[in-house]
C-alpha cells in the first residue's frame, strides 16, 4: 500500500494554474500523465472536495453546500467519472476508482467477424443494459463507429450556439414542432401548385456556372444550419461548449463538423434525442424558410429566386439523407436511442436472419422493437420514393419520356442497395470528454428588448427592379429617298447638330428630274406667250426648225441610250454612267415633244380654254417641281436633333445602296440620362410620381445615381419574371460611367412603415394572396 494513499479517492494534479478574469476567470489543470483541461472555478471547487478525506455522500452534502442547488448527485457522480477518465483522481484505501464505462469483456479492438463469429453490438448511450457506450450518438455512414467525430480544425463555438438556438425554438417547445411540420406541408403544397414556376427556376440553375455556384452556396448554408443546430442541442442540454470546427470530407471537402462525443453520450434520454434530432429540425426550417421565401419573390426577376430554390431542393435532399433509418445517420440513430436498443440495425439484421448469439449478457431486443424498425423503413422509403415520383422523376419524365424514368429508378436501386450494403459496420469505442456544471443563462430581456426597438423603428419601404439607362431623347437617321451612299460627313461618337448633313447620297436621277421640270415649265410659259401674241410665218419655220432638231438630237440619244445599255447588262459601264444615258434620252424626248407643242401652238389661234389649259398646266409642273427638289435635297441626309452619333453603321457605309426608310445611323442627347425601371406589380402601389429614387449599374456596383420619377406606366406588361410595370426616372446627374443601355438595379423611395411591417411584407402578400387562394 502506498503510504501516501488517502481513505477516499482523491484529486491529483500535477500543477493547476488560475486564469482570467470575471465571466472568463478559468483554472487550467494537469494531470499526471501531462495533459492539461480548463476546468471553470466551479469545477475546480468540486474537484478539489475529491480530497481523500470525504465518501461520496460527504462530498455530494459539500457541492450542495458550497455550490448551491444546481449541483445534485447526479452532477457529482458524473463529474467524478470524467476526473477518473482524465487521470486526475487515484484511489483510496477504502475506495476504489471505478470500473471503465466501457465493457472489460468487450475491447474496441476486438472484431468478432474476424474469427467467424456473428457481430455483437457495443452498448448506447444511456443504455439499461449496461454503462458502456458506443461512440458518437450522431454519425456518418462514410464513418466507421471507431473513428472520433472531433473535427480536424476548432473554432469558437459561440456564434454557432447563438445561430443554432434560433433554429431550434421548434424544437424546444412541442407547439412549435407541430406548428412546423403544418408549414411542411404548406410548402409542399405550394411547390406543387406552382410547379410550373418551380420547373422553370429549375431548368435555370442547370446551367453550369449558376448550378455550381448556386449548389455550393446552398451547401454551406444547410451544412452551416445542421452543424450550427447541433452545437446548440448539445449546449443546452449537457451544459457545456460543444467542440465545433472545420473537418474535410474523403480529405478534400472542407465542411463544418460538430463534436458528438463525450458530453452528448452522457445526456440523459430526452437531451440526446434532441441533439439527435437538431440537424433534421433545422434541415425542414431551412426547406420552409426557402419554399416560403421562393414563394414571395419567384417573380422578382433576380437571382434570389434560383437561390431559394436550391436551397430548398438541397435541404429537403439532405434531411431525406439525414432520416434514413438504414444507414448510420440521425434517423437511425434516433431510432436506435428511442427504442433503447444498442446497434438497432445489426440486431435487427442478426434476428431476422437468425443468426447465433454469442453474447450474453444482453438481451435480444423485443420483437415490437424490431417490427417498429422495420416498419420506420418502409414507411421511410415509400415516402421517399412518393416525393421523387411527384417532383424530380415527373419532370424527368416530362423532360425525357421513359428513359429518364428508367435512369431514375435504376439509381434509386443502387442507392438502396449501397445502403444495405453498409448494415454491417465497425464497433465503435470511448473518447474521454468532461461535463460542465450547469450554469445560470444571462437574462434576455435585454435582447428582446432591442429587438422590439429595432422592429417598430420607422424605416422606409423602397421596392426595387430591374432598370435600363436610356437617353433623353434618340432619334433614328433614315434616308428618304434610295441611292447609293457617296460620302459620309460623321463618325461614330460625333457631335452633330441639328440638320447637319450627315451623308451624301447620289443624287443624279433627282437632279435630270429637277432639269425636266425647270424645262416643261419654261416651255408652257413659252405657249401662253405666243398663244397671247399669235405667231408669223417665221415663228411658224422655226418652230418647225425645232421640231426637226429635237428630233435628230432625239435619234442620237435613243442610240447612246441603246449602247449603253447593252455595255452595262456586260458590266462594261458603270451604273452611273447607264443612269446618265437614259436620263439623257428622256431629256430629249421632252424636248422633242416640247417642240412639237410649240409647233401646234403657233400654228393655231389663241383661244380662252386653251389659255386656261396651259395655265393649269403650268402651276402643276410648278408644284412637281418643288417635290422634286425636296426629292433632291433629301439624297443630303441630315440629322434631326442635335446630340452624338451612336451608331457603328456609318463607318462602312460609303457604297451602299440605301432604300427608302432604311436606318442609317442613329442620334441621341446624352446631356440628360433617364432611367426606366421595371417593377414588379406586387410593389408599385407604393411608387408615386416625384417620388426620389436611386440607381445602380452593374459596371459600378458602389455607386448610386440619384433622381425622381416623373413618370409611371398605365399598364402592366409581361416579363420572363412575371407581370411588370414601367417607371421612368430622370437622373439629376450625368454620371461618367453610365452609358445608355446599361443595367443594373434601382430603387424608388415609398412611405415609411415600422421595420417589422417593411421586412414582413413579402410574408404577409404570401399569406394573403397565395395561401388564401389554395383555401377552397
């Protein structure tokens, strides 16, 4: 016997050291073995009562004493085994340590499959049959029950707690859990009735660069939410930090891990079916909140809507995962601790193949146990199988007919085969961790106080939508009349004002016109001369002179016009010079009927209706000719407005052959921007004209344009987002980095509500529009 030995046991380090101060005073304690733990002063306090001179009733009456009624014998015993696991108790002469929690005739490092032998189960958590446990009450099926779940990378765990105890208030309060799987079900029901919208989001996030962004971020968002809701369960019901921190998945992924060994293991029944359960709890939260959300704003024209839907879908997917009661995850191991049943599935596995059982000292487990197991897995699969025929697989079908039918029923076979595969798994074995003592919780009123601040604070409700910068003013440049472009005066950027000629288009056939006209009209106002004044015999000879002239001129020209033609069907003359021979001809025929008009005229006597003729005659070739003029002025293209040439058309156009009406460039003020707002028709009641508004593009996402909306759609249009309304806003600066047809986002001042009323608006249109109308 050792001489120094003590009555009872007693606490036994090597060094402990006093840090910290107040809420963070703390006392750092080494064992024998040289491993150091951070025990609260209350721990060590009930630590140092281990001082080999009190039983444990004695030293059960001192914490009691010392510490107060939050300490009871249950919180002792416990305690003591943790300062036994962790080296810093010895025995005394009267008293020995107690015997290991794990089995002495079941060692972790026993396989019985290894000698051919049936595989007996390790006990649970809180087990009647025994003391032992088996490990992490939360797993992985890629995790053997040997390996520890301690993540690789620690992190502070408060923020997560914080996070977690908000996504588990429906799973603290019964009312609240009911309450939640109603919202389950609405949001089902709300999937499917907009399912055509929901098929649509769905065909946008197959695009890779959206699936892979969007699909990552989901998976942080249900990884952080799972892991976040656990550390909190954990904290709650065992009262100490859980151990929280980046692990990597198959040693490549990086994912946030949650610690369920040790202080979860000890938690009585109740605490470990509801850290169990967190994740599950979470994972239907976060599908609610996600179906809810898409629900609102499905119709907002963002990204948002892609978003919430991946999340749902990816939620839904992971607790559908989490629930499977075949493989070593939370619905198994719920499963497992509400039936109190150790190794649930390998016991099931073994009775219903009626293997031997080469253990003893346990009881097989009762057959209603069994029944009820087997019973949570079909129900599961045909739930399962339930929601993939109603969602994914009938729009596969839709999408591919049969096959896509077939390729989801055959990966739906191997994923239940791969899970049966994996019935039979490694034992699992005992990692040490400490309890800590329950500690009061800080008053919250404080908090919820803020919070009934911050949600009547008056706060101004600004809708927002999709925008589009435009000009001012724009104007097209078309040509009028068609030719062929000459010359081009402009460029693209130019400042032109308003009637500069922009190009010059040929202008060869106009101008013979204009010579003909000017030329008829001189040769009616010849005849209404010689109609008033009669004619003589010389007049008669030449006129007669220059009937045959314009008839010789007339024969030369048809001839030039007939070679010319000839040459240009052999591409032997320009265009140009074919126009100017045909042009030539016909000038010569008008001549040459002039002449012979002439030539009747003097031959005749004036006459009032003839007078009357030639007059009437002369004002209409009058008003042709200043059509055909206008006709000539327009082959010079001017720009109708002052502003800059914003068209690239201009820069090849020498050579073209224009048509009439065609655009050739296009003119616009760039002096004052406006800006034209799509909203949607859910928020345009709270748009009013003059109202302020804000703009922001996508070139410089930091800076805002200031304006006012001078203008509001009497109508609602269609959009690919749903029904839309029009808002013109005119911007009270010209911004150097916008530019007309730029988009971004922008913003329209509405009326001031309280926080909570502008942040719940979504959810109240919601409950008051589509879930009103799923009433029937």
């Amino acid at each position: 016997m050792n001489p120094e030995q003590s009555r009872y046991i007693r606490f036994c380090p090597a060094a402990s050291e006093s840090r910290g101060e107040g809420s963070r005073a703390h006392v750092l304690v080494t064992s024998p073995s040289g491993q150091v733990y951070r025990l609260t002063p209350n721990e060590f306090v009930l630590a140092r009562l281990h001082d080999g001179n009190r039983d444990d009733q004695a030293r059960i009456r001192a914490a009691a004493e010392e510490l107060g009624a939050a300490v009871d014998a249950r919180t002792v015993s416990r305690f003591t085994d943790d300062l036994i696991e962790t080296g810093l108790l010895e025995a005394g002469t009267e008293e020995p340590l107690p015997p290991p929690r794990q089995l002495a005739d079941q060692p972790s490092d026993r396989d019985p499959r290894d000698e051919g032998e049936s595989f007996p189960p390790s006990s649970m958590p809180g087990s009647l049959a025994n003391a032992g446990r088996q490990g992490p009450i939360g797993g992985s099926g890629n995790r053997a029950r040997g390996d520890s779940s301690t993540p690789g990378l620690t992190l502070p765990s408060a923020p997560f707690r914080w996070l977690g105890h908000l996504l588990n208030v429906t799973l603290y309060y019964r009312p609240l859990q009911w309450m939640l799987w109603v919202l389950v079900a609405a949001a089902l029901f709300g999937l499917w009735h907009n399912r055509l919208d929901a098929a649509r989001d769905a065909v946008e996030l197959v695009a890779p660069y959206r699936l892979i962004f969007l699909g990552l971020l989901s998976a942080i968002i249900v990884n952080l939410t799972a892991q976040a809701a656990r550390a909190a369960a954990i904290a709650r019901y065992t009262q100490e930090p859980p151990v929280i921190g980046i692990d990597f998945l198959l040693g490549v992924l990086p994912r946030l891990q949650t610690a369920t060994e040790g202080p979860a293991e000890r938690a009585d029944l109740t605490g470990r079916l509801r850290i169990i359960a967190s994740p599950l709890n979470a994972g239907l939260l976060v599908f609610v909140l996600a179906i809810g959300g898409w629900l609102m704003v499905r119709q907002s024209g963002t990204f948002l809507p892609n978003l919430l839907l991946a999340l749902g879908v990816l939620s839904a997917a992971s607790f559908l995962l989490r629930l499977n009661p075949l493989a070593r995850r939370d619905g198994y191991f719920l499963l497992a601790h509400r039936l109190n049943v150790p190794d649930l599935r390998d016991q099931a596995w073994i009775s219903i193949l009626g293997l031997e059982r080469p253990w003893q000292e346990l009881a097989p487990p009762p057959a209603s146990a069994l029944r009820l197991y087997v019973l949570a897995i079909v129900a599961y699969m045909v739930a399962v199988i339930a929601l993939l025929l109603i969602y994914p697989a009938s729009w596969l079908g839709a999408q591919y007919g049969g096959t896509g039918i077939l390729v989801f029923l055959a990966l739906m076979g191997m994923i239940v085969w791969e899970q049966t595969r994996r019935m039979r798994s490694d034992r699992g074995r005992i990692e040490p961790m400490r309890v800590r003592l329950q500690t009061p919780t800080r008053p919250q009123w404080l908090l919820l106080g803020l919070l009934a601040l911050a949600a009547l604070f008056p706060y101004t409700y600004e809708p927002s939508g999709r925008v589009e910068v435009l000009p001012a003013e724009r104007a097209d440049i078309r040509t009028l009349v068609a030719g062929d472009v000459r010359e081009v005066f402009v460029g693209e950027g130019d400042m032109v004002e308003a009637g500069q000629e922009i190009v010059r288009l040929g202008d060869e056939q106009q101008q013979s016109q204009v010579e003909i006209s000017e030329a008829r009209i001189r040769r009616l106002e010849a005849e209404l001369r010689l109609l008033d004044s009669g004619s003589t015999n010389e007049e008669i000879a030449l006129a007669e002179q220059r009937v045959t002239t314009a008839k010789e001129r007339l024969e030369l020209a048809e001839s030039e016009a007939d070679r010319a033609q000839r040459a240009f069907s052999r591409n032997a003359i320009s265009p140009q010079e074919h126009e100017r021979a045909l042009s030539n001809a016909s000038v010569r025929r008008e001549e040459l009927a002039e002449a012979e008009q002439q030539l009747a005229v003097v031959r005749r006597e004036a006459r009032e209706d003839e007078r009357a003729t030639l007059e009437a005659e002369i004002e209409g070739e009058r008003a042709r000719l200043v059509f055909l003029r206008q006709e000539l002025e327009h082959t010079r293209v001017r720009s109708p407005m002052a502003g800059r040439i914003v068209s690239n058309a201009l820069i090849f156009a020498r050579g073209d052959y224009l048509q009439v009406g065609e655009i050739l460039a296009t003119v616009e003020d760039q002096d004052q921007l406006i800006a034209e707002l799509r909203m949607p028709e859910s928020t345009i009641s709270e748009v009013e004209e003059g109202a302020r508004a804000h703009v922001r593009s996508w070139t410089a996402p930091t800076t805002s344009v200031p304006g006012r909306v001078t203008h509001i759609a009497p109508n609602v249009e269609d959009s690919e987002h749903g029904k839309v309304v029009r808002v013109r806003v005119e911007l009270d600066e010209a911004s150097s980095h916008l530019r007309p047809g730029m988009t971004g986002r922008g913003k329209v001042e509405g009326n001031v509500y309280p926080a909570i009323v502008v942040f719940t608006r979504a959810i109240t249109r919601l409950v008051m529009v589509e879930i009103w109308s799923w009433l029937p």
